[in-house]
C-alpha cells in the first residue's frame, strides 16, 4: 500500500469574536491588524457617545495612550476613526488633562490638512474645539500653528466642521497673541462670510469673535475695509435675525471707538438706523448695547460732536425710561460719557437731570451709582445743571445716596453734592437737610474714592460756623482727622483742604488740634513726598489759632496775628518737638531753662476811681470791648482761663504763694505820670499770682494761669492815652516809649552789656516758683521781652505790626507806614512801606527796611 503526503497548511482560520466587555476592547487597540484596530475603534466611539461615566471608564481601563498612537496610523480608517474617538473624548475634563500631558496636540492638528476626509476634519476640529476652552491648550494649538489650518476649514463645505473651527477660534482669540496672528493670518473676511450662513449657531459665534477681535484697531480698520459694517446693519434690520442684534451691536459698539468708522456709517445713514433701533427695540439687552455702543463711540470728542448732531441725547433719555435696569445703568453711562459735549450738557439741563433724580429713588444701589455718577458729570463747572438738580428735589435723594452699600454711589453722591455746594443758596440748602451727619459714614470708608470725595464735600459745605459745629457735635472731626495720615495723595489733599476750612473758627480749631491734627499735619509736611499745598496752609491756619505753638515754629507772628489771653512764649522749638502746655509749664518747678513769657490780661482789679471810664466790670471785660477794635469777628472763648483770687491763704496745689504790689519798681512810671495816678495804684488790692485751683467747694477744680494785674494796668493806660491818637506813626512812637519805660527805658547800645537783665528774670522765676513769668512783671527787659510786649499791647488798641524772633535774643516789630514822599503806582496813593521799631536804644525811632539782613544788623 502506498501513502501520499498532502502539504502542510499553516493559515489560521478567520475568527469572529463577540466582546461585551470595553476592557477586552481596549486590548484589542494593540494588536498589529489593522482591521481588528478599525473595529475595536468603531466600538469605543460608540461606547464613548453613549455619556460621561463611559469616557470616564475608558480613561480608567488605559485606553487614550493606545489610541493617540493611532492618530498617526497608516490606514486612513483606522486613523480616521481614532479621530472620532478623540473628538468625543476631549469634551472630559480628565481626557484633556491626559492629553496635555501626553502632548498630542501636533498630531491632532495635523488631521486638519487639506487631504484629509471631511469626517476626520470635523472631528479633529471638535477636538480642538472642546480642548481650547482652557488656557494651557490654546498655547499649544498656537503653537503648533493650529491656527492657520481652523481659519481655512472656514471656507469648508462641511456647516460642522465651521461651526467647530469658528468655536476653536472663538476661544483662541481671547489671548491678545492669537487676535494679532489672526490679523496677519487676513481672518476677517471668512469670518464675516460666515454671517450669511443659514445656521444661527455659526452666525452667533461669528459674531461673538469679531465682537472679541474688534477690541483691537488693526481689526476694526480690516472689518471697515471689508465691507463689515454693512453685514451688521443688515443684520440689525432683519427682524428675523433678532437672536443675533445683541451680538452685532457689541462689535458695532467696537467699531464706533474710530472715528473714521462713525463718519462712515454717519454718512451711509447707518447712524440714524442705530439710534431708532435702540429706541424702539422692545428687547432691553438690545437696548442695552446699543447704549454700551454709544458709550464707547463717545469716548471721542469728534464722535461726541456727530452725535449730538443726531441728537442722540433724545435717545438716551428715551432709554432711562426703560422697566429694564441695566438699560437704564447704560443709559446713564452713555449720558456721563456725552456730558464731555457742551451742547449736550444743556440739553441735559431740562430733559434728563428729573429722570436721574428720579433713578436716584430706584432700589438697584447699580442704578444709584450710574445715574448719581451722570448728575456728577452734569454739574461739574455748570451752575445751571447744579440749580436743576436742586429743582428737581434732588438733596435729599443724593444724600440718602451717601448711606449706599456701593462705593461708587457713594462717591458720585459725594461729588454732585459738592458741585452743588459751590452755590450758596444750595449749599444752605444741603446743610439744611443734615449733611453733616450724612457724610460721616463716608469719611470712614475704606475705599480712598470716597475718603476723597467724603472729604471734598467737607470742604464745600463747612463754610459757616453753624455747619461746622454740625460736624464737631456730629463727631465729624475724628475721622476727618484720621484722613491726612493717610497714604493716598489725594484723600491727604482734600483731607487738609477740608481741616484748613473747619479750622475757620476757633472752637473747631481747637477740637481739631485736640485731636492731633496739628501734630499729624507737622509729620505730613517734614516729609518731601508726603507734603502738598494744603497740608501747609491747613497747619498755618490751625497754628493761628495756636499762636504760642506758632510763634516757637516759626518765629513769626503777622499783623492779622492777635495776641491774646492765654499766650506765651516758650522760645524757639525745633520742627517735631511738642511744646507742652501752659498748665504743665506752670507747675514745673524753676529750672535754668529760658523764662516762659506769659499774656494776661484776666483780673477783676477795678480801675482808679479817678480814672474816666466808670465801668463796674473788672479789666477782663473793659479790655475785651478795647480790643473788639480788632477782633470783632474773632473773639476769643476764655473758659479755662479764671480770674485770679483775691485770696492770700495758700493754694490747693500746696505751693508757696507770692504777693506782689502793683506799685513795686514803677518809680519810673510814676514820674511820668504824677503822685496823683501813683496813690490810685497803691489803692489796688494785693493779688495772687502763681497759677491755683478754684471752686475749691466743688468736686471739679478749675486750674487758671497766672494773673497779670500789672500787665492789665498797661492795657488800660494805653487804651486810655495812646488808642485816642488819630496819627498811625505818633501811636507807634508812644507806644514803643510806653514799653521801653515799663521794661527799664532807654539803653544806650555800648551800655546793653551791663544792663543786668538776667540776674532780674532770675529772681522773678525764685519769687514765683516757676519758670512762666507773666509779662507785666518783667520790669528789665531786652529785644524779645519788649518786642512780645509791644506787639500784645498794639493788638489791643487796633494797631497793626508782626513780631519777628531773630537770634541770640533778638526780636523786633514790624509796621507798614505810607510814605507821603511818593507816590505808589495805583491810583496815586503814598506806597506802603516795612518799618523795624526801635525799643531798646532809642524808643520811638523808626527804620526803613531796604536790605533785610543788613538794616537789621545794624540796627539790633
């Protein structure tokens, strides 16, 4: 028998497998046979479009490494459907996060080359779409230049691969890099052949990416020269296209910044359409943009100048009508941004200011701020528009304003007030309705707008007394104050502006002082870069109304400078020490420190009967009515300082009292006089002179400074003999020989040496136990005693002179005398001219000053 071999068959026979299971799957994504690949790909994609938790499953089962390797595969399907799965998959958080990582953005893009099937576009394209919507993949689609190819498949005939392209586009232009390559890339046109589309979602995003792209000028100037305008316009007047007027207003809004733009719609007519569509759009997010589109054009003042030409404030007005809130906030947007025009600010005048007073009233504080910040701008430099604002009852609403959660509100508020406050009529108004009280809040706001605002509206409508003791009873100061430490510049600013008008009047003055605004001022005007003009002028105006302070600075004392009750003088201090009070001064025990100098005038010693005034009241209040002369509408408040007791038991301080005769050392004056006014003087009543306590029966005791019945002798006599006189020079020449008489008479310049001033102060300070020596008891004195003397007695009798502080104990006064030798330039008169009073070498003499440094000099 014979055997016949037959040859060996080593084929594996085709396999059909049916798989339930997406993990068997995703094995199969390795195997080498390409159709094998093709089915398992075909699997997943379903798989994948079935929902969220599957893409999820397929993440967790280790699916996207395998499959991103097939993006490059050879086979068109195999490749073609791993597109598919990925454009699916990339709508998952966790899908993309994988992908950055496993960087595949360069393959992906590649799907979008020009060969490739329709199929694979569109979802290579859909890929891109859902991975761009976060930032670390738009830099890699830019990147790998991802751009150029999406801005081509616009032109595709495939509606979804555009709609996926534009939407990758869309958020890809958000990043200022990619709106500038799409420029150089000439992206507009496709785009704006998109609005023809028959399918609203790629018009809509169309739309949305020029509105984005439109924010630069390249931009704007391709879409004018592509006829871009014109697609709008038509959009707008499509009633059917209604869903996409508020998007084609947007980049209209964009485009009306150029004012080429504006003259070219202007001129097509295209400007007239805009403002009767926003007007009679029932739709109030059309309303809105439009509005927001003005806004934007009326940035510019030619824009400004083509709409009023068109009237566009009947618009606008018409708008602030709308039920609709943010129309009405854009509205009144649009209004501040016109009221730049002149014209259209008077046309605000009547139509528009009720309807923003009346927006004032709404319960949206986001229409408060709009409407508030449009009557800001109204009434800056326009009176007319203020007194509107006031007709239309507008104070109360705008101060209801200042109490608003929103800072914006607050500070227009704050503003409009202020601009009506510049009226007096309306600003008494405005006080009238407790603005003091209201704008409290605001000066302890937070925010530095409106500590400015707050603080400017403080320096408009505190101009009286009455509204500034409103603010001081109110408690208004303290966060004024707190205000100039401040490390803004312009809440510093208004802050000092505004204390340099309170400080008008003494009782706020020294409120404010109390609170430390004066120490916080000195602190702000050491520093360089802190300073400015009216943090200068505020503590110059405190310091006048703090003479003591003043004159130890500064070393200078003007003539409107009036020294009264209360005054002493320290010496020079340097610029940062704090010059202690009178009352501290006074019970510090004698030291080799410089004598303080003290004014007083404050007795109850009654005048010699033989003396002409017959008055029953006590030298305090003779003086004051002598005095009024030059202070009428400054009169001083003299709480605290008592009148001294005519009381020689020992003071409740438990320190030694002096006594001291009116008629000790006056020999000299009494020769001047007679032996008639020398008995009178003996009459007087032995008087305390070192500071005591009163009311010694009460639970509270009143501390007084030392009396000065001496000095208050002075101020009679010269009130008496000198304030009769008409002739300005002969008061001066007997006034200087009045006080050089009470300060030792005349010493001639090669005997001041010997003039033994010292040893005489030095015993005045033993005698009082302190170092504050009341002026009227310094009986030797040189420059500064006499100078201080001089100047305190010529406030009180109406004559005008500066005290000046100079060196090594020099001081002197300072007068304007008219020279009847020549003529000023104005009108005739005899020119004014500075005079330096001689006390101590030859009282009485007067000398002209020329060179400042070098007169004095050799007169002192």
């Amino acid at each position: 028998l014979g055997y016949k071999c037959k040859e060996e068959n080593t084929s594996f026979d085709p396999l059909i497998i049916e798989s339930k299971k997406a993990a068997t799957v995703v094995l199969m994504l390795n195997s080498p046979e390409e159709e094998i690949l093709a089915k398992a790909c075909e699997a997943i994609y379903k798989f994948a479009l079935k929902g969220e938790e599957n893409k999820t499953t397929l993440l967790e089962l280790g699916a996207v490494e395998p499959l991103t390797k097939l993006l490059t595969h050879e086979d068109k399907i195999v490749r073609r459907n791993a597109t598919m799965i990925f454009g699916i998959l990339a709508s998952n958080n966790d899908v993309k996060k994988l992908l950055r990582e496993l960087d595949v953005m360069n393959s992906v893009i590649a799907q979008l080359a020009p060969e490739e099937e329709v199929v694979i576009h569109e979802f290579a394209s859909l890929c891109l779409a859902n991975m761009s919507a976060e930032y670390t993949s738009k830099v890699q689609i830019f990147e790998h230049g991802g751009l150029e190819p999406l801005i081509r498949l616009l032109s595709s005939p495939d509606p979804d691969v555009k709609k996926n392209s534009m939407e990758c586009i869309y958020n890809l232009v958000q990043d200022f890099q990619c709106r500038a390559k799409l420029q150089e890339l000439n992206a507009i046109p496709p785009i704006l052949d998109l609005l023809k589309s028959e399918y609203p979602v790629i018009q809509l995003l169309a739309l949305k990416t020029l509105g984005v792209i439109t924010n630069d000028k390249e931009s704007r100037i391709m879409l004018r020269d592509n006829q871009g305008l014109d697609h709008l316009i038509k959009i707008l007047e499509t009633k059917e296209l209604n869903d996409l007027h508020i998007e084609a207003l947007a980049v209209i809004a964009n485009c009306l910044e150029d004012m080429d733009t504006v003259v070219q719609i202007q001129q097509t007519g295209g400007l007239k359409k805009l403002l009767s569509f926003a007007e009679n759009s029932t739709i109030p997010d059309i309303q809105k943009n439009a509005a927001k589109a003005i806004t934007k054009a009326a940035y510019d003042p030619e824009n400004r100048k083509l709409f009023h030409e068109q009237e566009v404030e009947k618009c606008l007005v018409a708008l602030l009508g709308s039920e609709n809130d943010g129309t009405k906030i854009a509205a009144s947007q649009a209004i501040s941004a016109m009221c730049e025009n002149s014209g259209s600010k008077d046309f605000f005048n009547n139509q528009g200011i009720p309807q923003l007073i009346q927006l004032l009233k709404s319960d949206n504080e986001e229409v408060w701020e709009a409407a508030a910040l449009a009557l800001a701008h109204l009434t800056t430099c326009n009176p007319a528009n203020a007194n509107a604002a006031a007709e239309a009852d507008g104070i109360d609403p705008l101060i209801n304003v200042l109490s608003s959660k929103r800072d914006g509100a607050i500070a227009n508020a704050a503003t409009v007030l202020t601009n009506m406050a510049m009226q007096e009529p309306l600003r008494l108004n405005i006080q009238n309705h407790d603005i003091m009280h209201a704008i409290i809040s605001p000066l302890r706001s937070a925010n530095t707008v409106v500590q400015s605002k707050a603080a400017l509206a403080v320096t408009a409508t505190a101009c009286d007394v009455e509204a500034r003791t409103e603010l001081r009873n109110s408690g208004g100061l303290e966060p004024l104050v707190e205000l100039l430490r401040s490390k803004n510049d312009e809440v510093r600013k208004h802050a000092s502006w505004a204390v340099m008008v309170c400080a008008g009047d003494e009782l706020t003055a020294n409120e404010l002082c109390r609170l430390g605004a004066l120490d916080i001022l000195e602190e702000v005007n050491v520093s360089g870069t802190r300073k400015n003009k009216f943090s200068e002028a505020a503590y110059n105006k405190l310091l006048n109304n703090n003479l003591s302070l003043k004159y130890s600075q500064t070393g200078y004392l003007s003539s409107s400078n009036i020294i009264n009750d209360g005054f002493y003088d320290y010496g020079r201090i340097n610029p940062g020490t704090k010059l202690l009070p009178l009352k501290e001064l006074c019970l510090q025990e004698p030291s080799d420190l410089r004598a303080v100098l003290l004014i007083n005038s404050k007795s109850y010693v009654s005048p010699p009967s033989s003396m002409e005034d017959k008055s029953d009241v006590g030298y305090g209040r003779s003086i004051s009515s002598s005095s009024s002369l030059r202070r009428s509408s400054k009169e001083k408040n003299n709480a605290g300082f008592g009148s001294p007791i005519e009381d020689k038991s020992e003071p409740a301080s438990g320190r030694n009292t002096v006594l001291s005769k009116s008629a000790t050392k006056e020999k000299g004056w009494r020769k001047s006089k007679g032996k008639k006014e020398e008995e009178k003087v003996k009459e007087e009543e032995e008087v305390m002179v070192v500071p005591k306590f009163v009311g010694e029966g009460s639970s509270e005791k009143e501390w007084c400074p030392p009396s000065d019945p001496d000095f208050s002798m002075y101020v009679y006599e010269v009130t008496k003999s000198i304030l009769p006189i008409t002739n300005i020079k002969e008061q001066i020449e007997d006034l200087a020989k009045y006080v050089a008489e009470k300060m030792g008479g005349k010493i001639p310049k090669e005997k001041l040496p010997d003039f033994s001033w010292e040893l005489h102060i030095s015993e005045l300070k033993f005698q009082l136990k302190s170092n504050v020596i009341p002026i009227g008891h310094v009986k030797k004195g040189i420059f500064y005693h006499r100078a201080l003397l001089f100047k305190a007695l010529a406030d009180r009798i109406g004559i005008g002179c500066s005290l000046v502080r100079g060196e090594y104990g020099r001081a002197w006064n300072e007068v304007m005398l008219q020279n009847d030798s020549r003529k000023g330039v104005i009108g005739g008169l005899p020119a004014p001219e500075m005079y330096v009073i001689d006390l101590m070498f030859h009282p009485g003499g007067l000398m002209k000053l020329r060179s400042r440094e070098a007169d004095l000099y050799r007169f002192l």
